[in-house]
C-alpha cells in the first residue's frame, strides 16, 4: 500500500500495480479529482492574470482617448423639429455654458438666446433651414457665456427623418474651438497687415491659393480675387524664373532675398527679394515678398555716385595716394603717376611707401611713419628722384585715415611737383587747400551735415571769403534748410531761415530752380542781383558766389553760396574750378546721406 501522493506520482508514470485493482477506482477518484481541480485552478489563474492585463491597457487607452475627447467634445444635444426644443442635454454642455440643463430644456432654440450679436443673423438663417428639412452638417459661431465670455463653438450635426423622409431632430456634438479660431485669426490679422507681401502657391501650376492685400497692391490689382485669377508665373519677367526658384527650393528647401525681376499688372517692371520655402506634402510654395526697388536705384545712383568721385578722383591736378598701416598702397590716382614719372598704378603699388629705399632715403618714408605713429598731419618738402628717373621737388601733404573710434588706419597723402608748378603756385595753393578740406571734412565727420560744415569754413577761409552758407533741400518740406554757416554773428545767423526752394525772392531758391550758377564779383554791376539788393544789404555783400549741388542723377540736394564784404576778381579759371570742387562734394555728400539712411 501507498499514500495518495505516491499513488499520484506512481499515476502520472502509468503504474497500477501498487494497489489491488479492486481498490483502485476507490482509491483514485479523490486523487483524480484533487490533480484535475489543481491544473484548472492554474490555468484559470493565468487566464484571469491575462485578461486582468488587457483591461488594465484598454483602460488606459480609454483614459487616454477620453482625456483627448474631453479637450475638444464639450457636449452634445438633441433638438425636436420644428419646435426647436432639447430633449436630450448633457453635463459638458452645462458647464460650459454657464447654463443650466434645466435652462436648456425650458427654452426652445436656447442657443439663440446666447449666441453672440454679431452671429445672430447666421444662426436663424440656419436654424430655419433645419425647420425646413435642411441640416448643416457644421456650424461655426461666437456664444457668450452666463459669465460674459465670448467663445468659439463649432456645431457638428446628424438629422433623424421619418419614413415620409421629414426632418424629426437634429442631434448635435458641439466643440469648443476658442484657442483654434483665436489662434486662426490672429495668424490671418498677421497675414493680412504685414508690411511685406506674403503669398501660398500651388508648387506646380502655380496657381496662386492664398495672398495678403500688401502683395496685391505691390502687383498693382484692385483686389485679392482678382489678383487669385493669374498665374504665380506671370509674375515673374522671366517666365522660366519660378521655375528656377521651385527647383532650388527642392534641393536646398528654403531661399532668402532671392533678388529677382517682377512684373505689375501694369506691365511696369520692379524689383523683389523672395523668400520662400515648399510644402511638398500639400505641393504649396510659401513665402514674402519685399519690394526693394528703391535700394536698387540707390545702389545704381551709389555706384554712379563712386564712379564720379573716382573720375574726380583721378583728373584732379594734385597727385594723390593712400597706404595702410604696412605701407602697402591702396590707390594712386593719374597725376601722382605723371609727377613721378610711373608707367602705370600697378607698378607704383608694388613699392612699399615705408621700406622702399629711394623714399627712405629722402625721408618720406619717415614722414609718413610719423604720421601713423602720431596721428597728425605733416608738412615737408622733399627732393625725390623717382624709381623711374624723375626728378621732382615734392610738396608733401600727409594726413592720417582714422576709423569710426578714432584708430589711425593708414594714411592719405597730396602732393605736387614744385618744379612743374612753380608759375601756377598760388593757384596750385589753394586748390590743394580746397581739396585738402574736403577730405578732412570727409574722414573727420560722420555726420553728413558735420562734414558740410567743416567744408564751408574751410573753402570761405582758403579761397578768401567772409561768410558762407550750406543749405540741404528737404524734400517732405519742399524748404531749403540751413545746415551750415560760417563768418556769421550769433545775430545774424538768427536772420538765416529755411526758405521755399520755389520762393524766388531769394537768391539760394533763384539757383536751386534754374540750377545755374551765381558769380558776382561785384554785385552792384550785377543786373540778375539787382533786386536782391536789400536782402545783400543785411550782411553787407559786395561779392557773391552761389552754387547748385546736385545728385548724380542731377537731383537737387541743396545750395552753396559764398559772400564776400568787398569785390572779388573771379576769373573764368577760378569758376570751372570752383564748379568743380562743388561736383566734388556733391559726390561726397550723397553718399554720406546714402550711409545714414
């Protein structure tokens, strides 16, 4: 005989002859039934832990879902037709409303009752349709809650109709949408007021999707459905330009300031900078655009502006060069080429001002190093025999090139041949003052009208002038202002007052309006001054000089003018230079007015 659990164990190995067989059904059917209960509370157990772990992640995912729904389903109704009234109102509703359920269901059609003013109109118009059989699958709108806050519901709708196909009722899921539509309106208020011209197109055919009123009006339509009617590709005047841009955009997927050539529907040309990227998931090309005409124009009227300053630069009858610190030069002009005797600019640059020996020699070199070193202008006379065999008595000027805080960057250097110059010395005298005053006005002001003063004292001075005036022509006022004076009492300058360019009762308004100039040596011989005399009178002018200046697009920029308290001789000689030295400053005055802006 055995136990039961050594018959279970003897069992499972397949005996039966521990036992009398007579015994064994008897002595097996406790143990059967205890081995059968055993494995099926086991796997229950692990069926029960399984099944536990799917509701445990189901669970979840409906809190998740839920947590979702419950940002966006704020409630949901029913509404008989045609009486308008809720038979069915849920909690979200309730709260958010302000309302009650039982206000709800007391007042037919209660969301007329709450709609905002401005959707008024909207709502009966559709809530008409629904008694009429017509359901609106979506509804938009602005409520105002029991609290007095306006909010954004979006109404989404199902009808129920009988056999006969009527209408019975409307069940509908309302959604807040206030941070959606805020945030829609706010970008369309962006889109629709910036300052620059924005724009979504079809990638493909170009077909214009969406643009702002500034993009229009920088086209020149009447309006953005009319302006949707074109193809983006006619905007530009190259008509295979987008299709450049679009395959740029696809290898590199963004472009900036992409300056390009863009037609109105004028058909007058003008100046863009795109910027764009694609959307290749909705085939949408996006972007600005930014009408840069006028800085094309002044660029040109810049590079115009350089190239005359630079033509001035060269004909002028003083030699003129510049070095940087290591004595390496930076630009030499024809006549510093002809007073030393040079084949040509390349050659001259390849000497280097400080090392080379022949100017070491002489002491130029020394001149200009001490000129870096203190930061002052020196004067010196120097007997040079040039790297070419000429010889010259050079009559030095050199003045050091400061940066904006006040660091020498190099040096500016004006000279002339004494030998060649001896007869015309005076003149010579004073034009290299003259010139000398316009670059030192130039380096030593950033201010526009700072430099314009320092120019009129210094030419007043050096061409032997009492007083003189600069005037700039203000073209939102139409005046010509006063910007600078010099030779003035403090009384006096009080008398000086911007004037109308097309008031002719004066004399800087006469020049401006014919752009010709003044030269009076002696007013009272003078027929064109003649009824300008009491005015002359004020300051006691016997001699005048007064100057247009121009832009290099021969634009009025203002007036200069010149007085003197006794008769001048002003020879024909003296007038093309003085003409000349005004073309001169022009240059130098637009483009210290072109840096400011």
């Amino acid at each position: 005989m055995i136990d039961d659990s050594a018959a279970l164990e003897a069992l499972k190995k397949g005996a039966v002859d521990y036992i009398p067989k007579s015994d064994l059904s008897i002595r097996l059917n406790p143990i059967i039934k205890r081995a059968i209960l055993e494995k099926n509370k086991r796997t229950y157990q692990k069926d029960l832990e399984h099944k536990v772990t799917q509701l445990e992640q189901m669970i979840e995912e409906f809190e998740e879902n839920y947590q979702e729904l419950s940002k966006k389903i704020r409630g949901f109704l029913k509404m008989e037709l045609p009486s308008g009234k809720y038979t069915l109102v849920d909690k979200f509703l309730e709260i958010l409303s302000g309302y009650s359920i039982r206000d709800w269901k007391e007042t037919p059609n209660f969301i007329e009752k709450i709609i905002h003013p401005d959707f008024h109109e909207y709502f009966l118009k559709n809530f008409n349709d629904m008694q009429k059989g017509i359901v609106p699958k979506t509804l938009e709108y602005k409520i105002i809650t029991a609290n007095d806050e306006e909010r954004w519901w979006l109404q989404f709708n199902i009808g129920t109709f009988n056999l006969e196909g009527k209408l019975l009722s409307i069940s509908a899921v309302m959604i807040d949408n206030t941070e959606n539509k805020e945030s829609e309106l706010n970008y369309m208020n962006l889109f629709e007021n910036a300052v620059v011209g924005l724009f979504r197109t079809n990638q493909d055919t170009g077909e214009i999707l969406e643009a702002n009123s500034r993009l229009v009006e920088m086209f020149g339509y009447s309006s953005v459905e009319e302006f949707k009617k074109i193809s983006a590709k006619l905007l530009y005047q190259n008509d295979k330009t987008r299709e450049k841009i679009v395959r740029k955009l696809l290898k590199v997927g963004v472009i900036h300031n992409y300056e390009v050539k863009l037609v109105r529907k004028d058909g007058s040309i003008f100046w863009g900078a795109e910027h764009a990227s694609l959307n290749q998931e909705k085939k949408h090309m996006e972007g600005l655009i930014i009408d840069i005409t006028e800085r094309k124009q002044a660029e040109e009227a810049l590079r115009k502006s350089r190239e005359e300053y630079m033509k001035l630069f060269q004909e002028t009858p003083i030699g003129i060069l510049n070095c940087d610190l290591n004595g390496n030069i930076q630009s030499v002009n024809k006549t510093a080429l002809t007073i030393l005797g040079s084949p040509s600019a390349e050659e001259t640059k390849k000497i280097n001002l400080l090392t080379f020996p022949l100017l070491v020699e002489v002491g130029i070199s020394n001149d200009i190093q001490q000129c870096i070193d203190t930061g002052k202008d020196i004067f010196s006379e120097r007997t040079y025999i040039s790297k070419w065999g000429k010889k010259t008595v050079l009559n030095l000027k050199i003045v050091p090139l400061k940066d904006l805080k006040g660091c020498v960057k190099g040096i500016l250097a004006s000279f002339d041949d004494r030998l060649l110059w001896t007869q015309v010395k005076a003149t010579l005298k004073r034009d290299r003052d003259t010139f000398r005053i316009i670059a030192e006005s130039t380096m030593n002001a950033d201010d526009p009208f700072e430099m314009c003063n320092l120019f009129i004292a210094g030419v007043s001075e050096t061409l032997g002038f009492e007083f003189g005036t600069i005037r700039h022509f203000n073209k939102d006022s139409g005046l010509l202002e006063p910007v600078a004076l010099t030779g003035f009492s403090e009384d006096d300058k009080r008398k000086i007052l911007p004037m109308p360019v097309d008031d002719l009762k004066s004399i800087p308004s006469l020049v401006a309006s014919t752009k010709k100039a003044i030269f009076a040596p002696d007013i009272s011989k003078s027929k064109i001054l003649e009824k300008y005399k009491e005015r002359l009178a004020v300051f006691n002018t016997q001699s005048l000089i007064s100057l247009v200046i121009l832009d290099s697009n021969k634009n009025l920029l203002g007036t200069l003018q010149l007085g003197s308290q006794k008769p001048k001789e002003i020879p024909k000689d003296d007038r093309d230079f003085f003409e000349s030295i005004v073309k001169l400053f022009a240059v130098i005055l637009e483009n210290k007015l072109q840096e400011k802006k």
